[in-house]
C-alpha cells in the first residue's frame, strides 16, 4: 500500500470501567503503598536485611562469592524464567544501583523503619565508597516514580501503627486510614499538597467501601450517611486529623465498621477496604505496570521474576487470584505494546503467551461472576483491537510489517475462541447480531472479503477517469473509422452525436468525481487537464463533422455542456490556497498563544514562533509550485498577498510591546530655585566639609559584583528584535525562491499590474513592514533600559543635590555593562540600530535631567565645564562600543541637539534672560513686548533645542542664582521649589 495508517496508542481504551476523581498517578501512589505494606517482612523492605539484585556485568571476580545469601523463594536469579518463558529479550545492562558508605543499609535504605532524612536519600558520598546493587523496594520506588519524601511518609506510618504487634497481617491493615490518622499537615510542603493528598486518601476509601464494595452495601446504614458527609465536607476543606478532632473520630468509626464487614454477617479475620472491582484491578494494574524500564518502556526489567512474587503479597488485600491476575497481564502486556507505538513485537507474543494460561483458566468450572464478566471485558476490548486492523489489513499492512499481521491472526483467534466458548453472554449477542462465525478458516474469509470490499471502495476514481478518457477518445476514433461512414447515410453528423454523447457521458462521471473529496488536489488537475484534452478531441470532431450542414453545426455544437477546465482549475487552486492559509492562520494563533519570547538556542537566538512560520511559508511555497498547473501572476499575487497577511500579523504581534511613552516620566511642573538662601548655602557649606555623598550616588567598591541594570523584560524585547531580523533574512530567501520560480509563472491579464515589470519583489510590503517593526522595537527597548531599568542611576541619581557629588561616573559604568550584554544578545545585523536607539534615549534623558530634573536639581554657570565634560564621557561610551560600531561623526550628529542645550548652561543669565525674551514674543507672534504687556508662557513640546524657548525656561528654572530668580517671580509667577528652603 502506498499510504499505511499511522500505528500508535491513541486508540488504546481501557476494557476496564473508568474510576471519576482518580488518575492514573494517584492509583500508582496508593499501589505503591499497598505494595509496600504487603511486603514490609521481607528483607530489603523493613526485614532483617536486604536483597541485593546482581544481573550482568562485565565485571570479572568471583561473583557468588560476593553476592549476599539469598532466602529461599525470594531472590533474583541471573536469568529470568518469566522472560524465558514469555520470549522477552533480556536487557543485559549493569543493575541499577547507588552508593554506599558501609556494609550496612545506607540513611535511605528500606533497611529501617526508623524515621529518615530527605537530605540523605540518594546521596553521593566522597571517593572510595562502594556501590551496591539496590534492593526490591527501591527498585520499586524508582519505578513507580516515588518521592522519597512520599516513603519516607510511609515508613513513619507503618511504624507508629505497627508498634507492639509487628506480626499483624497486611490485609488487617486499612491503610489510608493509618495514613491520614499518622500523618500530619506540618510533614507536608505546604497546606495545598496535605489537602490534596487528604482528598485522594479519602477518595481511596469512598471507592472500596462505597462506590465499588466487595460485599454488597445497605445504602441506609447510618455509617453510609455519615462517611459521605464527612467526604463531602472534605472537598473544600482540610479535615482536621487530631487526637481529639470528632471528625476524625466518626471517619474512624464509619470506616472500620464498614471495611470489616462479612458476606454472611459473622466475624471475618480480613478488613475489606480495596478488594471490589474495579478499584482492586486498577490499583493492581498499576503495579503490573511498574516492570517495564522507565528508560525504554518497551523492556521488561530483568527482576521481573522477583518483583511478580512481592506482588503476590498484595493479592489478600486486593482480592487478586492468579486467574485474574493472568487475565490483568495479558492485558498489561498488549496495552505496552500499543502505547510505545507497536514498536516492539515481543510485547505482542508475551501478551499471546500470556493469554494461553487465561484460556485455561476460563475453562475452570469455579470461576467467580466477577471474573467472567472482567474476561468478557478485557477480550471484547482485544477482539476489537485485532478486527479493526485485521478487517482492513490492506490499509494497516504492507511486505514491511507483514509478520505484525501473521501474529495478530493467532491472537485474534485464540480472543475469539474464548469469547465464544467461555462467555456465553457474548456468544448470544453475536448470533443476534448476526456475525457469528464458527472456524478460522471463515473468520479470515471474512477478513479476506471485508478488507478486499474496504481496498476496492478506496481505489482512486481519478486513476479510472485519467484511463476512461484514454478510451473514450480510442471509441470515439472507433466510431469516427468504422461506424460513421456506414451511419452518415442517414444521419448528418452520425460522428457529431456519438461525440457529443460521449463528452456528456464522460462529463456526468467527472461531475461526481469533482462533488466528492478528492484525496489530493495534484490528482484532481490531473484528471480535469485529461479531461480538457478528451474535450478537444470530441470538439474537434463534432466541428469537421458538421462543416457541411446549413448552420455550420452549431445547433449540435450548443448540446455540449462544456467542462470549463480552466475555472474550474482556478476555483480549485483559490480553494487550496484558502485552505492553505487557513491552516497557516491556525497554527499562527497557536504559536502567538505559547510563545515566551525565550530564544530557540544559543545559536539560534530568536524565537521559535518564528521559526515555525518561516517553515510554513516556505512549505506552502514549494506546494504551491507544485501543483500541476501553470500558475498565472494573478494566482501567484493572490497567493503571496496571503502569505504576506500572515507574516504581517505576526509582525504586528512581535511588535506589539508597548510604548516608549510608558517609561518616560512625567515633567515635574516649573519652579525656580532660591539656593542662594542663607539657610541652603550653610547646608552645602557642612556637606562640603562632612564630605557627604548622595546616597543614590555611592557606587559599589572595585570588583564588587554590581547589580544587574538589563531587566528580563529588556531582554525578551532583544529577542523580538532578533526575531525581527531572523523574519528578514528569511523574507530575503523566500523572495529569491520566488525568483528561481518565476519561469512557472505566466503573465497577468493586466500587463500593467506585473510586478517584474515594477521592479518589486512579491514580499516587498512584509519587507518593509519588518524594518519598520525593527526601529519601534527598539526604540521601546532602549527607552525601557535607560528610563525603567537604569533609572535608578540616571534620571533618579544623576546631579541630584549638586554637580559635583553627583558626575556620571557610574552611569557610564553601569551603560557599559548594558551594552555588553546587549551586543551578547543581539544577532549582528541589528546591533547598530539598537545601539542607536539607547544613544538617543541616553541623550534625552540627558536632557530631561538638565531640563526637567525636579526641585532636587540645580545648575550654575560654574557647573557648565563638567556637564559638558560628562557629555563627552557619555559620547565617548557610544563611540567605543562594539569596537566602533557607530561612527564618531554619526555619534556627533545625534548629539547636536544635547550639545546646543548643554552649551546654554554656560550662558549668563541676562543672556539667557535676552535670547528667552526674544524668542518667546516670536514664537508668540506679538513682536516687541511694550510697556504694561506681559511674556507669553511658552507651550512644552518636548522637542528641546537651544532656539526652543520652552527649553532656555527651563534652564532658567533650574538656574540657581538670585537674577534666574527674581525675572521668573517677576514675570511667571513661579512658585518656589520646596527643597530649597
């Protein structure tokens, strides 16, 4: 077969009722802890010492002589006879095993009951110690995923309950009971786990005594009424456990004296609390699950002898024998070979092995209802999985995997043969349904039959059209050279009619063929191109058949419903590039939804959404030129237009990250500063002679490791940049495979319109759109460095109190850092542009402290030469970066406006006064201010320069000298700062 179904283990059901409120983790758990309790006596679990496991090794040595004895029954053989017999590979690698200190049983060995320390399970302690091979309980623990602190749980339980009475029997013991009756809140992580463990304890209990009991229940016992009400109650609350908690002392009541109940009412030496079916099964089965290696679940562990016969111990408590214990193997063993992917064949003769010995057992005349109605379940269940493939072998099959289907019929056989001998029930059901058959041989000649019928039903109807127009044009040239010339006597255009039924003929066929799904759209073109050509040739003779009648043969020409091949190509092709686009929008909405922004690798610093549309572009590209048809520009436009809708979503969405506007901070109002009062000069004057720094201002000590200023945030928006860049070099590459594709395209209908002949590329609108993207990303990125992420040294701290204290010294030094660790994060190509970006957020906020800096800022002409000494620093940081990235010239040229602004800090204030009185009356439009009027308050745009008179204001607010003081009281009326004073 050209297409084989997939085989995997999404199909795989439970024979099994479903148990509400538990999942398969929580049966595991308390399968382990009834496993555990079973075995507590034996060695390795709590007994007198442990069994140690010795598979394989390359290891030369006596090995006997360094084994430890093991009890008779118990321990592990080199060799596993289970294996053996089930035909099961053994796994020959070293056994599991972990280290240990002394001869004895490690802190975390099952070797005490004693209480144990998490901090000392499984550690690895210095040199020379010895490693050992680990023990039934943990090779247990390990394979049923066990915390140890879970164990460790356990262990504390089992000893506080077993104090004084060591010898008492698991199936006495009603474990969940103990466990919430031990087990405290403050054992736990936190409130949450102890609720949630408390819940699934009592939902264990529920399901054995209530839900699912062995022995039938009196709905009307007051214990009944009580137990649900207190399971009810537990579900938004933790119940309290306590000594003296009346709870937990009517939980105690209930449950004990519905576990100990007896069929006929008597005594009974056995609690019943998890042996009704199907909680006893689904507990079981978790165990039974636990043999196969977590590494490759397709291996049985080679201890599986051993861990079968400790499983053996639990069979009391869960009301298990061996006959349902074989049928619960079987289906273990076919459930593994199905949820690894029907990789592994053993698996699928184990189970067939396995289901020999539950063909004995149902012939046994002592069988329990409950276990022919599990056998019913668990074989209809098989019977069903073997007739799904083997009713359709032609579609699951092929010469690769035919020795799959030569074991499944035996299987399939052998279900059957139970179903119908041993389970009457489903015997009768079969004959009313009327698919009763009573050998092999017809079973598989109905096999034979039903997958022949299914194989026939799928056969390409396209196939059949393609050779039906073949010959339809070898009758129609029959009709033409041997009946025509014979029928032309008495019939005009006897060629003409024969054609014209015959395109008719084969029209309605292709009409239905074009009204079902067709498997693919290269198969429909295919066919309707076939189609196209066996209409021309009919055309061809209706047209030199009819030339000699009086209308020219039109009137036999209008009977031919033409195919209209090209539209419907047409319609066909728009039809999958919808489809197409579609699917694109689906996984786009996908992607948008999980994405983290985290980068896909180190080498491949952008995000994977990116990825994932890029490979989807370019697949639905390469599928589009595919196609068996010239594609027209008109197509190929409308397909790439759709392309382009995509990625400009996706581009909308990288940059969809906020303004710059949200870390820009808002202006402080306008003041003027008093500093040359008495009270300010005595302060600096005792600052100056403390030698006090401004504590935003102390730096870290050299080589102390420095706080890190480039917040996750900042970095996940390099790596939208990133992604930005990688979406164009891509779009680079998806515009030359269009390129080397052009040659399959045909001209538009409108020549005017063709893009080659604009000269553009079919991407150009993405192209440009991601350029866009990439200056707004990081334009938003930089604003957040330096406003957000390095405020707290910047704008916060930079010549707060005074110049002098206050230089920029650590800015740069943190603003290097930054930069580093930007280039680190940014791919080459986008470093210059982000590079530029904090350039320009660095100089505005520059310029807002100098401008906009708030009452804890003031300046003086005296102060000019280190500003602009400062501003050469930070330039010179910008200039030095990335070994020269950016150009000095560049670096000047962006710094012309901070420049000019610096430069009026030197100027005097009746200079400044001046310039600030002329260019406000000419903003204002008034001319010369005369006598009585009054300066125009100039507007904030933001847009600061030395010719702004908005920008001279503010110098002027922050000018600390008594002229800057008196002209703005005079003329604005400008509220003094409130730290000045």
């Amino acid at each position: 077969m050209a297409h084989l179904r997939s085989a995997a283990g999404n199909d795989v059901v439970s024979p099994f009722p479903k148990l509400q409120g538990l999942d398969r983790d929580d049966f595991r758990e308390a399968a382990y802890e009834v496993f555990f309790t079973a075995c507590r006596a034996s060695p390795g679990f709590g007994g007198r010492g442990p069994i140690h496991y010795h598979g394989y090794s390359d290891e030369g040595g006596d090995r006997a002589a360094s084994s430890p004895v093991k009890p008779p029954g118990v321990g592990m053989a080199v060799t596993s006879r289970v294996k053996r017999s089930l035909g099961l590979k053994i796994m020959r690698r070293p056994p599991p095993s972990r280290r240990s200190s002394s001869c004895g049983a490690s802190p975390s060995s099952p070797g005490g009951m004693g209480p144990v320390s998490p901090r000392l399970g499984f550690t690895v302690p210095h040199g020379g110690r010895l490693r050992r091979p680990m023990t039934s309980a943990e090779i247990m623990r390990h394979q049923m995923r066990v915390t140890e602190q879970s164990d460790n749980r356990l262990r504390k339980t089992l000893m506080r309950t077993l104090v004084g009475q060591m010898g008492r029997r698991a199936e006495t013991i009603i474990l969940p009971l103990e466990l919430l009756r031990h087990l405290k809140p403050s054992e736990f992580v936190d409130a949450h786990e102890y609720h949630f463990w408390q819940k699934r304890q009592l939902k264990i209990l529920e399901m054995g005594l209530l839900l699912y009991p062995s022995i039938p229940l009196d709905k009307s016992d007051k214990n009944v009424i009580k137990f649900r009400e207190i399971i009810h109650s537990s579900e938004t609350k933790v119940i309290d456990t306590g000594k003296n908690s009346e709870t937990m002392r009517a939980l105690c009541n209930c449950v004990v004296s519905l576990a100990w109940r007896s069929p006929d009412g008597g005594t009974t030496d056995v609690c019943h609390w998890a042996d009704g079916y199907p909680l006893n099964v689904e507990i079981y089965l978790a165990l039974l699950r636990s043999i196969f290696d977590i590494k490759d679940e397709t291996m049985v562990l080679d201890e599986v002898d051993e861990l079968l016969e400790l499983m053996k111990k639990t069979w009391s408590t869960l009301g298990i024998n061996r006959s349902i214990h074989n049928l619960c193997f079987t289906w273990v063993l076919l459930e593994q070979y199905l949820v690894t992917g029907e990789v592994e064949p053993d698996l699928l003769s184990a189970a067939h092995t396995m289901l020999s010995e539950v063909a004995n057992d149902a012939k046994k005349a002592d069988r329990e209802h409950i276990y022919v109605k599990m056998l019913a379940c668990v074989l209809a269940e098989m019977k069903k999985w073997c007739d799904k493939r083997l009713l359709d072998y032609h579609s699951w099959f092929d010469n690769g995997n035919i020795a799959l289907m030569e074991n499944i019929l035996p299987l399939g056989f052998l279900v059957s043969k139970i179903l119908e001998e041993d389970v009457p029930f489903y015997v009768a059901s079969s004959h009313q349904n009327g698919d009763f058959v009573d050998s092999d041989g017809n079973k598989v000649d109905l096999y034979i039959r039903s997958s022949s019928k299914n194989a026939f039903a799928k056969l390409k109807l396209s196939e059949v059209l393609i050779k039906l127009a073949r010959e339809t044009e070898e009758l129609a040239s029959r009709e033409k050279d041997i009946f025509s010339p014979a029928l032309s006597k008495w019939h005009p255009v006897a060629c003409g009619a024969s054609a014209v039924t015959l395109h008719s003929c084969y029209g309605a066929l292709l009409k239905r063929y074009l009204s079902r799904l067709s498997p693919t759209i290269n198969e429909t073109i295919l066919v309707l191109q076939r189609a196209w050509k066996l209409e021309k040739e009919l055309i061809q003779l209706v047209v030199e058949d009819s030339s000699e009648c009086e209308d020219g043969g039109k009137a036999i020409v209008r009977e031919m419903v033409l195919y209209n091949v090209d539209s419907v190509i047409i319609s066909i092709v728009k039809q999958w590039i919808h489809d197409r686009l579609q699917i694109g929008k689906e996984q786009l909405q996908r992607s948008k939804e999980t994405e983290t922004w985290n980068p896909k690798s180190e080498s491949e610093p952008h995000a994977s959404s990116a990825v994932g549309l890029m490979r989807f572009a370019r697949e639905a590209i390469e599928n589009f030129f595919d196609l068996p048809v010239e594609m027209s520009e008109d197509l190929v436009c409308e397909f790439t237009d759709g392309i382009e809708l995509l990625i400009g979503d996706y581009i909308r969405f990288v940059a969809s990250c906020g303004s710059k506007q949200n870390y820009i901070p808002t202006l402080p109002p306008l003041t003027r500063c008093s500093g040359d009062s008495k009270l300010f000069k005595l302060w600096k004057r005792a600052a100056c002679n403390a030698g006090v720094e401004y504590p935003s201002q102390i730096a870290p000590e050299e080589g102390s490791q420095d706080h890190p200023f480039t917040s996750r945030g900042t970095q996940r928006l390099y790596i939208r940049l990133n992604t930005l860049q990688f979406l164009l070099s891509q779009l680079h590459s998806l515009d030359k495979m269009l390129l080397s594709l052009s040659p399959k395209i045909s001209p538009p209908r409108n020549r005017s319109c063709s893009r080659k002949q604009l000269g553009s590329f079919y991407l150009d609108q993405s192209r440009s759109a991601v350029q866009t993207a990439c200056q707004y990303v990081a334009e938003v990125a930089a604003y957040r460095l330096i406003f957000l992420d390095s405020n707290s040294v910047f704008y916060g701290s930079l010549y707060v109190g005074d110049v002098t204290n206050a230089r920029i010294n650590l800015v740069l030094r943190i603003l290097k850092q930054n930069l580093t660790l930007m280039c680190a994060i940014l791919a080459d190509r986008v470093q210059i542009l982000a590079l530029k970006e904090v350039m320009r957020a660095s100089f505005e906020a520059f310029l807002m402290v100098l401008l906009a800096g708030g009452s804890s800022r003031m300046f003086s002409r005296l102060d000019h030469s280190m500003i602009e000494e400062d501003l050469e620093n930070l330039k010179r940081a910008f200039c030095t970066c990335g070994e020269g990235l950016i150009a000095e010239d560049e670096v000047a040229r962006l710094a012309e406006t901070v420049n000019g602004v610096t430069a009026l800090m030197g100027l005097p204030t009746e200079q400044l006064v001046e310039d600030f009185s002329i260019l406000a009356c000419e903003t204002s439009g008034i001319g010369v201010v005369g006598a009585g009027r009054k300066l125009p308050m100039p507007p904030t745009t933001g847009l600061w320069n030395r010719s702004d008179p908005n920008t001279i204001l503010r110098v002027l607010c922050h000018r600390n000298d008594r002229a800057a003081n008196n002209f703005l009281k005079r003329t604005f009326q400008l509220a003094k700062r409130g730290g000045s004073m």
